[in-house]
C-alpha cells in the first residue's frame, strides 16, 4: 500500500474533438471506460483515497466511475468552470484530506500503468527533501505539441517549455512532459494559492506549480517512463482507436501467458473482464466480450461472438457464426456452426446441430431453455422459450419445439410443429 499518497484524476473535459455527447472520459476500450483504466491503475497504488474532478456530464462520469470500484470511496470535485488543470487542482485541493503526496493524472491516459505510477511516486519519496516535485516525461520521436523537458547541463530540471513558446533549438529537444506529477502535500496548499492566470488564455497551469518549486530551491525529479507508449493520451476517434489497439494486445499478452492459445491476435478481440482457462483455443475473428467465462481445454471459433454472461464449462467447443448470450455450454459439449444461444442452460456432451436457434423472446420479455445431458439437437431446429429438451433427447432436423412441447428424456421430436416420433412397430 502507498499510504499516505492521493491520486487525484482529472476528468472534467468535453472532449470536443471526440464529436459525441459521451463525456470525453467514458469513451469505451475493450469494454471499459478510459476512466475505468486510468482508475484500475490508480487503484493498483492502494492509496489513501482517489479524488476525481469531474465537469462537462458529472453525474454521469460518476455513476460510472463508482460502478468501475463499487468498495472505494471516491471523491468527486465539480470543476465548474473550467479554468485549467492549475484550477482543477484547486478545486480538487479540499477533498485531498491528510496525506503526505498527491499524485495527478488524467482521465484520458488509459495506457498508463500503476507500475509507472508507482515510480513516480517512489522519484518523490527518494528525493529526500520537503517540497519536491516529481514528472513523468517520455522519449517519442515526434514531440509536435507537447511541452518539452528542458535540462540543465549536468541533467537536472532546468525548464518546462511549451511547444508554441519553445526555440527551434527546444523543439529539437524529445524529451516530453506528460501533465503527470507527484507533488509534496506540505508545499502544495501554498503553492495554489500563488497560483495566477496572467496568461494569454487566462487559464491557471499546473507547471507553473513545477516552476516554483524548481525557483524555490527545491528538487524537481523528471523521471522517463520505460516504455514511450503509455504517455498517449486520447483527444480524437482516431487516437481511441490507436490506444484501443495497445489495450487490446495488453489483454491478449496476458491470456496467452496464461496457457490460452491464440491462433491469430490480429484478429482477435477480448474485451476486459474475459475468464478463460488454460488449453483453451482461440480461432480468428472471434470476439469475446466483458463478462464471459472460458473453462479449460476449449475450443472458440473461429467467427464466434460471445456476449455478456456466457459461459463455456471445461472442454466445450463453439465455433462458425456461433452467438451466445447468458448462456451456459456444458462441458464435452458443441455448438459448432450457425447458431443462436441465448438464455439457454446446456448440459454435459450435448450437442447443438448448425442453425439452432434458441428464440428466447416473445416480443416483451425474455425466457430461458434447458437442455440436458447428452440431447442432441438437429439442424435447423427451433426452440421456443421457455422450454426444457431433456437428457439424451433429440430433435429432427428442421423441427420447432413450440413452448406446449412436453418432450420426455430420450424421446425424439419432429416436425413443425414438432410432435414425438412414434417408434416403428
């Protein structure tokens, strides 16, 4: 636990280059929020607690957040206006509580690691002296934009110099700031409060705040991430989808790590929040979404869709153009081509023919089957919920089990609608 640090996160912004009325935070990758991410990270530093600022759709950016860590007890900070990350701060400044440190970062970075966070953190307590500023910067070979780390010869902090204010000498420089720091509790309040905004946008600036400590004698700590990709920050729908690409691969690096083979990444897509077991096989262009649980030795694929809340039971198999949904596949058993399964239990080493459709809706509500052991379900069948196929039953190919069916274990149905099949005399 990092005790005595907290994290405050700025999530005030519309995001006007995102062309949506979704609060630029919320915008979704690989299932979750960008603010789900930056969160998930922030929680990794179990600190004391995590303030978020919040602005442009406040109540709706809460609710969310508080659905991403239900057991945490966040802190919300209306920035209103919205004046800069300097007056987010200061805004913020109220809810930071008894802590030694505090930690910035932003609503928008989703690549950015608790281990990162961590060093940041660790820069500003190893420095050894009160006041001291740490800030994570990054090495990336176009720095357009961004504001450049200037340094002395002997390599401290000299400078932070925005990019429109920077010589064609300093723009050459690609050693970037990233907005992420961890300030000194003690020195902080004071430091706010001197805070101006005698500036073309009349807007207050967190770096400012770097510049008074450097001015004031005290150690400010640039500390370069490790890896040049975490700093991206999202401002557009072309950049979410370059940083939803680098999510996604975090994710599948991790499945496959953990013994699930995955034939073709490129064409794999796994949302956050995915279970599956060791063994289990992955074919292409299959997608798989939050809230699904794989067992073990599976097979999924290729051209699966697997939706919210099912679940396939160790050894089941489903594959071409196969969708399921709230439904479990048990074990041994397959769904192999062509069908819908959607609120449907499945027992252990049935089998579910090409086409099946379970039609779990009736207009108004949904409704659940099940299927035991060991049925088999023909080709082209349709049931109709709510129903119950039983163990070791089977329907005929093309059948519709209609909702009055009253099918037996080890019967075999028929027909449209499908009536039991009389054995020969």
């Amino acid at each position: 636990m990092t005790s005595g640090t907290t994290v405050v996160i700025l999530a005030a912004g519309k995001g006007t280059r995102m062309k949506s009325e979704t609060p630029k935070c919320l915008h979704e990758l690989c299932g979750r929020s960008m603010l789900g991410w930056v969160l998930g990270a922030a929680e990794g530093l179990s600190p004391d607690r995590i303030v978020v600022v919040v602005g442009h759709g406040a109540a709706e950016v809460e609710a969310a957040a508080r659905r991403e860590l239900p057991g945490v007890d966040l802190q919300f900070v209306l920035q209103e206006p919205q004046l800069g990350t300097g007056h987010a701060l200061q805004v913020a400044a109220p809810a930071l509580g008894d802590t030694e440190r505090v930690v910035v970062t932003y609503g928008d970075m989703p690549l950015l690691s608790t281990e990162s966070m961590q060093s940041l953190v660790d820069a500003q307590m190893g420095a050894g002296a009160p006041g001291a500023v740490s800030i994570l910067t990054a090495i990336i070979d176009d720095p357009t934009g961004y504001g450049r780390i200037i340094r002395r010869e002997d390599g401290s902090f000299e400078r932070i110099v925005e990019h429109k204010d920077a010589s064609e000498e300093e723009r050459m420089v690609n050693e970037t700031n990233l907005g992420v720091y961890c300030f000194d509790r003690g020195t902080l309040d004071g430091d706010l409060e001197r805070l101006d905004n005698n500036n073309a946008q009349g807007e207050y600036y967190i770096t400012d705040l770097v510049g008074m400590a450097d001015a004031g004698g005290r150690p400010v700590l640039p500390l370069v991430l490790e890896d040049a990709g975490e700093a991206q920050g999202v401002n557009d729908l072309g950049q979410l989808a370059e940083v939803r690409w680098q999510v996604q691969m975090r994710i599948l690096e991790q499945h496959m790590a953990a013994g699930v083979r995955i034939m073709d990444p490129a064409t794999t897509f796994i949302d956050h929040g995915v279970e599956i077991g060791c063994g289990t096989e992955i074919l292409p262009c299959t997608v798989i979404r939050s809230g699904v649980k794989v067992g073990e030795g599976c097979e999924v694929g290729p051209f699966t869709h697997l939706r919210a809340g099912a679940v396939l039971e160790d050894t089941a198999e489903v594959g071409n153009f196969t969708e399921m949904k709230n439904s479990t596949l048990g074990s041994g058993s397959k769904a192999k081509h062509l069908s819908y399964l959607g609120d449907t239990r499945i027992g252990a080493k049935a089998n579910i023919g090409a086409g099946t459709i379970f039609a779990n809706y009736d207009g108004k509500e949904k409704h659940p089957t099940t299927v035991g052991d060991g049925a088999f379900i023909g080709s082209g069948s349709i049931v109709v919920a709510p129903n119950v196929v039983p163990p070791a039953a089977t329907t005929g190919a093309g059948a519709v089990i209609t909702r009055s069916a009253e099918m037996q274990e080890g019967e075999t149905w028929v027909g449209m609608p499908a009536r039991k099949l009389s054995p020969k005399s």
